[in-house]
C-alpha cells in the first residue's frame, strides 16, 4: 500500500461531501420530480465536509456514502474526523477509513463526545477487540478523542463546538472554523449558541423541507435564523426531496442558497 497516494489539494478549502437527508437524494422507490430529476445538484448524498487545515484533511462525520464521496472528491487521505452526532447517517461510513492506517501510520483520532463514541464503540466493536490472527487492514485502527463545549486545535486550526437542539430529547453539536460555522440537524440553537455565531462570513444551516419537522429545521425557520444572524452566505443543507434545486434557489433571498454536493468554501 502506498504511502502517498495521488490527491486533490483541498488546503484552505471546505468542501461539501453530501448535502441530503438521511435516506438522500434520490430516494429509495421514489419517482416525484426532484428523485428524477436531471440536474446533478438534486442528487444529493447524506451529509458531511471535508476541510483542508493546515496539518491535514478533516471530516465532519463519516456518511454512509463516504467511500463515494471521497473518490469523487478526489480525498485520498483522511487525517481526523470530528463528529456532530451519533445518527447512522452521521457514522456508519467509518469502516471506510480503513485504509488511513496505512497512510498515516498510525489509528485515525476521532473527536466526539461520550453519546457518539459510545455508539462507535458499539457498532464498529470489532475495530476495538483484538487484532490478534488478523491481516493489516482487517479492520480500521481508531482513536476516539473526547471533546465538550471548550474550543479544541485539530490539525492546526481553532474549531469551537457549538450546542445544537436536534429534536426536544437529542443534543448535539456544529461546529465553528473561523468566520465558518457547520449547523447541521438541528431544530433549535439555544441562546448561548447564537452568541458563538455571531460574525460569520458562512453559515451552513440544516433546512429539510418546507413543513415543520420535530427535529430539523424548515425552510422558514431556516430562513429566520440566518436573517437574526446575518451572515454574509448562508448554505442550506441537509435537505430532501421535498426541495428542488432550482425552484427554490429563485425563491431565496440574496445571500442564501442552497448547498449542493461538491460545493466548495474558501476557509479564508
């Protein structure tokens, strides 16, 4: 296995992995207009970014279309990953990492609070049982590291979590890189938050559909917070198949649009 392999340099930019819901786009059985639509940015795989720091690419989660949309981006190695949450569409790529050990000579640290290692350490037990009579590369080498609500250096970069209601019974967390902030699955920002997204050049925003959702945001209450926090772009993600591309990019006001997988931000 190589050393180094052959990769786009993302330094300084951040990159959208996936932009859909957790059954993305298109879905399963399903024939309305966006889920057979043509245009490339309807196709929407479940959510995550790549960021290139100075020391190195970060992930934000592992999608389950992770090995698909590394390959597409052209992100040959992986570096870290921090996590927002333990949902399955947020985790249940990570065996996809496997090859990193080779790469970095070592496990992939993964920065998460308790909720989200407890689940990895569950689902992936057999990436934390004994490697003995296995081959290199049975199974991927990890390194969980727990964060909380203190601003944390990852790779050579400042990231400040930020504490996100997803749905009345699920707290997690975005996160803040710079004038950047990632607000993914979330329902409610709770006052404090706000006061840690004031400022931003970029805010991506969780916006699922155009009716109320218990644990995400609507395309109106998306719409509301980025007019109290008047960021100077404002990306939606995390979106279904309730919201096509098109239609509504002529619908939004200026300074908001639409996130689509591919897209990417400068981190400066």
């Amino acid at each position: 296995m190589p050393k180094s392999p052959t990769t786009r340099d993302i330094s300084g930019q951040l990159i959208f992995l996936g932009t859909g819901t957790s059954v993305g786009v298109p879905a399963i059985g399903c024939g309305c207009k966006v889920c057979t639509s043509s245009n490339p940015k309807d196709n929407r795989t479940r959510c995550g970014l790549v960021l290139g720091l100075p020391e190195g690419n970060l992930l934000v989660d592992t999608p389950p279309d992770l090995r698909h949309q590394l390959l597409r981006e052209q992100v040959g190695i992986v570096h870290a990953v921090i996590y927002t949450h333990e949902h399955a569409d947020h985790i249940f790529g990570l065996d996809d990492l496997r090859l990193m050990q080779f790469y970095l000579g070592g496990p992939v640290p993964l920065y998460c609070e308790e909720p989200v290692e407890e689940r990895i350490r569950k689902s992936f037990d057999y990436a934390f049982q004994s490697k003995s009579g296995l081959h290199a590369g049975a199974i991927p080498q990890l390194e969980p590291r727990r964060i909380g609500l203190e601003p944390v250096e990852i790779l050579g970069a400042a990231v400040l979590p930020v504490r996100l209601n997803h749905g009345p019974r699920l707290d997690i967390l975005g996160f803040r890189f710079g004038k950047i902030a990632y607000c993914t699955d979330t329902s409610k920002i709770p006052t404090e938050s706000m006061e840690r997204l004031q400022g931003l050049d970029v805010l991506i925003l969780d916006c699922l559909r155009r009716e109320p959702h218990l644990t995400h945001f609507s395309l109106g209450q998306a719409l509301a917070v980025a007019e109290q926090l008047k960021p100077k772009r404002t990306l939606l993600t995390h979106v279904s198949h309730e919201l096509g591309y098109e239609e509504v990019s002529r619908e939004l006001p200026p300074g908001v649009e639409l996130a689509y997988d591919g897209l990417s931000v400068p981190l400066k």
